[in-house]
C-alpha cells in the first residue's frame, strides 16, 4: 500500500461529455476555475485538456493551454500542471474504404502534438503508449512505436516528464521498450488506464499484473472509468500506486446525481484518508516523482 499518494484531477478530458453534464469545464476561463477549486480541496496535480468554446469539442489550441495555465499560476495554488500531449491522434475510417479518412479524423505527426508543450514547459505531459481500437465503431486512436520514439526524444530534450498512459499491456510492453532505450528519464512515470473501450478492462488482477511488469523504480497512477472511477482510487493505493480522479473519466458521484471536479476531488481524499494515508501536498508530488522546475521563455512563469 501506498502511505503518500499523489492525487491527480482530470478536469474536463477531450470526451463528447459537455453535453451530458453542465458541470463539465469548456471555456479557458472555466477549465482554469475547476482547476483551482480541485487543487483547493486536495488535488496534488491537474490534468488539463482544453476544448472549443463554440463547439464544446476538444481542441489543440495553444491560446486556450496558455490562458489556463495562466490563471492557475496567478492563483493562490500550485498544483502540479500536466498537460495532455494526446491530441492529434485520432483516425476514423470508412469500414466500406477503410482508406478513406471519415468526419472527426484528426491525425497528425508526433511532434506536431507537442506545440503547446514546447512553449509552456510544463511538469508534465502525456504520452499514450499505443494504438487502439477506440470504442465501437470504426474510431481509432494512433500512436505507433515510430511516434512514440520521436515523440519521447523531443519530450526529454525539453525537460518534460512524460505521463507514460497504458491502456493495455501491449501498451506497458512497448514502455518499458522506450525506458530501455533511455528515451524516459528515471524514475519512469505510468498512468494505467482502466476500462476504456477496448483497452485493460477495470479487473483488479489484471491491475496487479501490470503492476508486477513495471520497471524497477517506477512510479504509477492508476485510474478507472465512470462508476468505478471511486472505488478504483482504493485499489490503486492498495496495489502501491497513486490516484487519479476527474470529469473526464466519470460524471456522477454517486448513482443519479453528477459530480464536479471538487466534489470528486473530495471523495478521493476522503478514500485516501479512511485507508491511512496522506494526500501529498504539490510539493511533495514533485519530490516524490523528481519532477523538474522549469521557466518558458515566452512569459516568464514559473511552471
């Protein structure tokens, strides 16, 4: 068990969940106030996607990572800052020409998901660790060793600790691949993502066997989707890992009523605290996983 958990929140994700929730963040403006308010009641990191304001869909735009990355740092919290590095690999294709790129494709090159790294430095951003078949349907999501090589070199020149997100063993094989290599800094950072279609499903031994094929010295969070976001914050502390809770993985706190990002962020500490154990505080958190701090050029603030 882990006796000092670092606590992630997820504030809005880049999932069509707008619509169903109005407590979901869309705008910089609202994303950054979420952000604030979940570091306030105990998150030790926010993840941070941003979307369009007209649209509510995800976006990759640099303005809106700027503006909240700019609130939170003016705020009266310092949480950690991950950003996500995702974008930009999402395929859709004709399944009668699957050659034929279809509605919604938004696929681009690995350094091409990076501007917004590049110029905000922050603490850390993502890297998803594989492709996938991304729910039903004909969607998938890209990310090919060739990428990933790419994308890890330019990661470790820029200070940045990458998030290492796997979403099924294949995914954790091909990581412990780039640690190999020397392309991720120790000690390596997991995130193992449970119950996304068609990934891990959210099985406790399956956890736990993915948790015996980390790298010595590895540091991991662990996650679940929607009803078992809660629960699976216990059982990532049990198997020794940290926690990760948030509006892009689940919108309810409990059966019929909708959460918020604070609310959520709450009952983790809650969770955390009733096993015996401390959420560490932002500074803790850059001990625990030596992250670096480090000053962008284009404003001056401290990330």
């Amino acid at each position: 068990m882990n006796r000092k958990v670092v606590l992630t929140c997820a504030v809005t994700g880049a999932g069509d969940t707008a619509g169903r929730s109005e407590h979901v963040p869309v705008s910089p403006d609202e994303i950054a106030a979420d952000a604030i308010a979940a570091a306030r009641a105990g998150a030790s990191v926010i993840h941070i996607h941003v979307r369009d304001i007209e649209t509510t869909k995800s976006s990759r735009e640099v303005a809106y990572y700027r503006e909240v990355v700019r609130q939170i740092k003016a705020s009266d919290v310092d949480p950690v800052i991950n950003l996500t590095a995702g974008m930009g690999g999402d395929l859709i294709l004709n399944p009668q020409a699957p050659t034929e790129h279809m509605p919604g494709t938004d696929l681009i090159n690995a350094l091409d998901r990076l501007p917004h790294v590049e110029e905000l430095l922050p603490e850390i951003c993502t890297l998803d660790c594989g492709s996938l078949n991304f729910g039903d349907g004909s969607t998938l999501y890209v990310s090919t060793p060739d990428m990933l090589r790419e994308g890890s070199k330019r990661i470790q020149t820029l200070g940045v600790r990458p998030e290492l997100e796997i979403f099924d063993t294949g995914n954790l094989w091909f990581a412990n691949v780039l640690v190999e290599e020397g392309l991720i800094e120790a000690p390596p950072l997991f995130q193992l993502c449970m119950g996304i279609p068609y990934g891990a499903p959210p099985n406790p031994e399956l956890l736990h066997t993915m948790v015996n094929m980390l790298p010595e010295g590895a540091q991991f969070t662990s996650f679940a989707l929607g009803r078992n976001q809660l629960p699976w914050v216990a059982q990532s502390v049990l198997a020794g890992g940290h926690a990760r809770v948030g509006l892009e993985d689940n919108l309810y706190l409990s059966k019929g009523v909708k959460a918020t990002n604070v609310a959520l962020t709450e009952r983790a500490v809650s969770i955390i605290e009733d096993l015996g154990a401390q959420v560490a505080t932002p500074e803790e958190a850059r001990q625990i996983w030596r992250l670096r701090v480090q000053t962008p050029m284009a404003e001056g603030v401290r990330l």
